[in-house]
C-alpha cells in the first residue's frame, strides 16, 4: 500500500505528464462545495456533459425549427442518414465491423430484442447461463424470456457464482461451468464487466467455450463499453448489447448500442421481431408488403431514432474518436492501478474487484467495514461523488477522459480519514 505522501508525489507527476489531461476542459462539471467542481468518480453510471453536446442538440433543434420535415433531407446533418455519424465511431468502439453495430432503443429493450433471435430453447437445450449477481434489469429480462418460452426459470437458469468465501468468479470456473452444462446450454449471457464487482471476464475464451458446446453467446457491455477494449468481431461472440450514457457519455437515458456478429449478417434462420427502420433502406420507402431486411446489425432495428439522442451521443462519440479506446484504457488502467495501490490493505477496507488489470475496468468495488452509507456522504462533503450499493458496497470509477490521478489521491485521502476515524 502506498503512503498518502507518494500517492501525492506520483499524482503530481502523472498529472504533469498526462497526455490526455486536457481533454478533461471537453467536459462540464457539476459543483461541489465551495462551488469547485466535484472529483467524479460516477462515470460508470452517468458519464459527464461533453462541452458539444449542447450545440449538436440545438442543430436539430434548429433544424426541426426552420425546416420542419425537410429536416429529413436537408441541413448540415439530415435525420434520414443521421445514424450514419455514429455508425463508424461505434464499430470502432468496440472492434467491429461498421455492419456489425448500431445505435436504437435502450439496452434492456435491446437485450430483449436479441434474445428473441439468439435464445431459442428446444427439445435438451433450454438454458442460459449467467452472473447470479447480474445487473437486475438483466435478470428480469432473462427469466421473462424463459417464461415467454414456456419453461421454469429455476430450471433453466443457471447463475455463476463465487466459490464460497470469495467475492468474484474464477475464470476457469467460468469455462468449466458452460463445459459442465454442455448441451443443456442454450445461451451464454455475461456482463462484461461486471456492474457490482468491477470484474472483467475474457470475451474471446468464453465465447469459445460457449461454441465449443454448441450454445450462443452474448455480453452486456454496459460496464465495458467505453471503459475496454473489445475486439467482438475477432473474439465472434453472436451478439452484444450496451448502454451510451454510462461510459459512454451520452446523457441520461441515451440510445443503447448492438452488435450482431457478420455470421448472422442476412438474419437467416434467426426469429426476429420487424419494424419497417430494419427494412432494406433502399426500398424502404416503397412500402411494400414484404419484409426484406438491412443487412447485417441494422436489420434489427424497427422505429426511426430518436434524433435529439443521437445528437448528444454524436457529440460524445467524436471525442471517443479523437482520443482512442487504446490510449483511454491505458491511462485508465494508470488511474485504477494508482487507486488500487492506495487503498488495497487499508484497514476496514476489502477490494473486491480483481487485482489484475485484465480482469477489471476502471472501477474499483470496495467492501467497507463500517458505515459506508456514512463515508459516502463524507465524500460528498468533501466534494467527491462516488455511488453506494446496499449493504457496504462503495463503487469508484475514475473515467480516464476526465478523472485526474490528484482525484483518486483525493479519493483516498478521505477514505483514510473514515477508517481512521479522523
Ligand atoms: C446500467 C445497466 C442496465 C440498465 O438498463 P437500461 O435498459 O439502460 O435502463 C442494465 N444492465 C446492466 C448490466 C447495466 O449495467
């Protein structure tokens, strides 16, 4: 464990040499106390203001005003091809192919969408396996979907959990367990990362594993995209889904994201619900009785976006493009280690999340002995926003687009003085 005088000592440095460091200024803060702007280490559950945000809005907004339905058409950025600012910079994301992705709905709703396709149990191979301790939305959803097919819940969900006494899944047991269900498994559904421990899982080597025995695969990635980097394409998990407004900064309640791995490009074989926006764009318009779908991800979709979403998130994903998921995640993985060197053996402390860097994001889960409710709200008094999980679970994400290294130093500093009773 560090000390909190060379925790200072290499912040300082970090900071000074920090190449991403003025990217911060692309970002508006909230205030503290004293009208300082806070240490925001909540990222992981709404991401910050990009600067741009507000005027890519108003284009449409102003756009909408001047040009009421010709908007479509018309304008520095027309609604009909408006898809197409994001298309690019998603693929890039998260290491796809640009058919492979796009940007509709809500996550959950998108979850539901591509189990339709990807959850099909028949005759032995009815299961799905999955974090027992999985984001709850995520749970709702996958056993509404057993019920919707008529099976138990209890019987066809299987929940990955901790070996006893420990906190977070072994990856090996992870492999063993989709071994062990083999032909029993339907799907394989993981979050990556995972929202409460902070534990990253392999995408590559569980999706082997998954096809090894026949089943599908598919990851939530509402914790990971914008925080790693993916190579879905290559690692060819058949689908994954995300949220924009975490990571991402794509404001409250952004578009989701989806991946559809290439093999499933023409949808073939795949139940799946239709919309006329998942319609071949060529003809589209023509109305015609039948369905012929987009190729690819986009044939997935069924309404026309939401433009003023797309705008903010627009404006998020301009700069994820400008700076690169690899240099972000090297600094982030600087920023989480730096953390972690501080506050892992502190007394009353326990570190859930992994210890190392290629089984983790940028958050760090923290087990606080005595009253965590109470050290949240120091930190806030202190002008340090983190968020808080029942019953003494504190979560703290230092997003490496705007966190400085002095912020995790200062992060630390007041949870010293809560198990320290200072
Ligand atoms: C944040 C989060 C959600 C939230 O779902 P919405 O549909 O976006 O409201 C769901 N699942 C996981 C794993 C999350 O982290």
């Amino acid at each position: 464990m560090l000390s909190a005088e060379e925790g200072r000592a290499i912040a300082e440095d970090q900071d000074a040499r920090d190449a991403l460091g003025p990217i911060r200024d692309s970002f508006l803060f909230p205030s503290g106390p004293g009208g300082v702007p806070v240490v925001y280490l909540t990222g992981n559950s709404l991401g910050l203001q990009p600067r741009t945000a507000r005027a890519r809005v108003e284009e449409v907004l102003d756009d909408w005003a001047g040009r009421g339905v010709e908007g479509h058409v018309q304008g520095t950025s027309p609604w009909l091809p408006y898809h197409r600012f994001l298309t690019a910079p998603t693929a890039r994301l998260v290491g796809a192919q640009p058919d492979e992705v796009v940007v509709m709905n809500t996550l959950t709703v998108n979850l539901h969408l591509l189990m339709v396709s990807f959850y099909r149990p028949a005759s032995a191979r009815t299961r799905i396996l999955y974090e027992g301790s999985a984001f709850p939305s995520d749970r709702y959803a996958l056993a509404s979907q057993v019920r919707f097919h008529g099976l138990d819940p209890a019987e066809a969900l299987v929940p990955l959990v901790p070996r006893s006494g420990e906190h977070v899944l072994r990856p090996e047991d992870v492999l063993d367990a989709i071994a062990r269900e083999g032909e029993r498994l339907a799907l394989v559904l993981i979050g990556n990362v995972n929202y409460l421990t902070g534990q990253a899982f392999d995408v590559g080597a569980i999706t082997r594993a998954g096809h090894a025995v026949g089943a599908m695969v598919g990851f939530d990635l509402a914790h990971g995209a914008g925080n790693l980097v993916f190579h879905l394409h290559d690692d060819g998990p058949d689908f994954a889904v995300w949220c924009s407004y975490k990571y991402l900064n794509g404001g409250p309640g952004a578009l989701g994201g989806v991946f559809v791995h290439s093999r499933h490009r023409d949808g073939r074989g795949l139940a799946r619900f239709e919309g006329w926006w998942g319609h071949d764009e060529a003809s589209r318009f023509e109305m015609g009785p039948r369905f012929e779908g987009m190729p690819g991800a986009e044939g997935w979709q069924l309404s026309n976006p939401p433009i003023l979403q797309m705008a903010a998130l627009r404006a998020s994903m301009e700069l994820f493009d400008a700076v690169g998921m690899t240099a972000l995640r090297r600094k982030s993985e600087r920023l989480t280690g730096l953390m972690d060197q501080l506050v892992r053996g502190m007394p009353g402390v326990e570190v859930i999340t992994p210890a190392d860097p290629a089984q983790r994001g940028a958050q760090l889960s923290l087990r606080i002995t005595r009253d965590a409710r109470g050290l949240l709200q120091r930190l806030a008094a202190a002008g340090v926003l983190c968020d808080f999980r029942a019953p003494d679970i504190i979560r703290a994400a230092p997003a490496p687009f705007y966190s400085r290294f002095a912020d995790v130093v200062r992060f630390a500093e007041v949870l010293r003085g809560h198990v320290t009773g200072k």
